[in-house]
C-alpha cells in the first residue's frame, strides 16, 4: 500500500475517501441486485473436499467479484499500478486481503505470496488477462500457480443488465442498483504437476474459451433473466 505521508494532501484525501464511497456504492449494488447464481455446484464441490480454489475471472467483471461466494473470502492479486491503489483498498474494505504485483511490476514477489496463501489453506482470486491486457487473453502465471499448488483453476463470470460498460481496455462493466445480476461458475480446470513442451500453451488457450463462454452465458442470462440456479 501506498504510505499516506509521501503524498499530497490530496492525494491524501482521495485515497481515503474513494475507497471509502467506493466500497459503500459496490455493497449498495450488491445488496440490490435480482441475483441468479448459475453452475455454484462447482465452488460447493471443492469446498467440500476441503481444496482451496483459485479464482479466475476476466478483468471487466471485476466490480461485483468480491460478493460472489460470501462468507468466503480470496486473497485477490492487484497492480501496484496507481488505479490498482484504490483497487486495493476498496478491496480491503470489503473484507478481502489483498497481494500487490502484476506481470509487469513485483510479480516475482506476488506470485510467491499467493503460492503460500494456497498451502497455508487459503483462496485466492486473479484476472490473468490484467492488469493493462489484452482483454481476454490469459496469462502463464494463472497455469503455473495452478501447477506448483496443486489446486485447481475455478473459472468464474459475472453479467449484469442494466449495466454500463466503461471505454477502457477491459470494457469494465458496471451494473446498475437493483439490475439483473448473474454469476455463473464453470467446471475447475486441473493442471497436472508435470507438464509436457507446449502444454501450458493449450491449458492458457482452454481456460480463456471456458471463460469467453461463461462470461457470453451470463451476459445473455442477464439479459433474459431465466436460467438454471
């Protein structure tokens, strides 16, 4: 986290008031949603086994993640790009621990926290197309967590009409109170501790298919408001 005492008054004062209002607005939407959960035998399976999940979900559907399997919580990974800062304390306030790396700045060090989390019997959660993109596409870090933990990749999306999608990289999308709210889970994704040459490759491409047709499900559940529960 960003030490208060380097920077201006200001800057100050948005770190301690956006996260504040930030998170006050997110449980407003939570709390108002017409919520439909779409596939949830998958995290209760798991759970039941007593494995820790790693959570997987595309970077634009971010917003309403940290509500999706409560009381349950996921230590999440966040840039420590500066929108990642209120990213970060939003996500504290929330009730969720946070570990600070991207690919592109302390993901060396990122990775090794979420490693332990895993063996220390925690979740985590990951965007493996963020922190800058490309949209959609999945990063190795997700696989080789996987593969060193021995836990498995929960694939998971989140769709909501009406809703508001941002210009950005991601297309961020921001749903509306008392909007139409889906969340659906898809089957866990295994990696095996040893993987043969271009494996890893094919497990990227597998995931970002089976996260392309969740998130393509529950925008269309949301848009018609019938589904399985």
């Amino acid at each position: 986290m960003t030490p208060l005492a380097r920077l201006s008054l200001r800057a100050r004062l948005s770190l301690i008031l956006l996260p504040w209002l930030g998170s006050g607005l997110l449980r407003l939407v939570a709390g108002t949603i017409r919520r439909q959960d779409v596939g949830r035998e998958h995290p209760q399976a798991i759970l039941a086994k007593g494995e820790r999940a790693i959570a997987a979900f595309w970077h634009g559907r971010l917003l309403l993640m940290p509500f999706v399997l409560q009381p349950h919580v996921a230590a999440t990974m966040i840039s420590q790009h500066r929108d990642g800062e209120y990213i970060a304390r939003i996500t504290l306030r929330l009730g969720h621990p946070v570990v600070r790396g991207s690919a592109t700045r302390g993901g060396a060090r990122a990775f090794r926290e979420m490693l332990q989390i895993l063996e220390e019997g925690g979740h985590v959660a990951i965007t493996p197309d963020g922190p800058r993109g490309p949209a959609r596409r999945v990063k190795p870090g997700v696989i080789e967590l996987s593969r060193l933990s021995g836990m498995p990749i929960l694939p998971v999306a989140f769709g909501a009409s009406p809703a508001v999608r941002l210009r950005s990289w991601d297309n961020l999308l921001i749903p509306y109170p008392f909007a139409r709210g889906v969340y659906v889970w898809g089957e866990p994704l295994r990696v095996p501790p040893e993987l043969k040459q271009g494996q890893a490759e094919v497990l990227q491409a597998l995931l970002e298919t089976r996260l392309n047709a969740l998130t393509a499900e529950a925008d269309r559940l949301a848009s018609c408001g019938r589904g399985r529960t």
